[in-house]
C-alpha cells in the first residue's frame, strides 16, 4: 500500500512541474521585460494573458517578474 502511495504522490507531482511556453509562443525576451519591470499583474497590459490562461494562485501571486517566471518556464 505504501508504494501505491509513493507512486500516486510521484505522479501527482510530474503532472504539476512547470510547462515550457515555447511549446505554443516563441521565446521571450527575459532582458527586455525584466528592464520594463514586467510582472504577472503587469501581463494583461500588453497581452492578453488571461484570455487564454488560468494561474493556480496558490503558486503565482501578482507581484511575480518576469524573471522568476523564467525560473520555472521557459
């Protein structure tokens, strides 16, 4: 029971590891958005970020830059 346990909470956590956004945009440009101060809150200004995305708040807050979004997601 135990492994069934160890193997329900590995793949729980494969099925919550960071997407790769190249995989449907093009790469972007860290530099140029950290210099702009761009921050998950800051996103909707230019693009329409929620429109096609749902965030688990739990994980992202608003004040989140650019750059530590990069941390995770390339």
């Amino acid at each position: 029971m135990k492994y069934l346990t160890l193997i329900a909470a590995l793949a729980f956590a494969g099925s919550a590891m960071a997407v790769d956004c190249t995989d449907c945009h093009e790469k972007i440009d860290v530099a140029v958005h950290t210099e702009a101060e761009a921050s998950i809150a800051t996103c909707n200004d230019c693009h329409d970020f929620e429109g096609a995305h749902t965030l688990d708040m739990d994980m992202h807050t608003p004040d989140l830059t650019i750059a530590e979004c990069s941390d995770c997601h390339e």
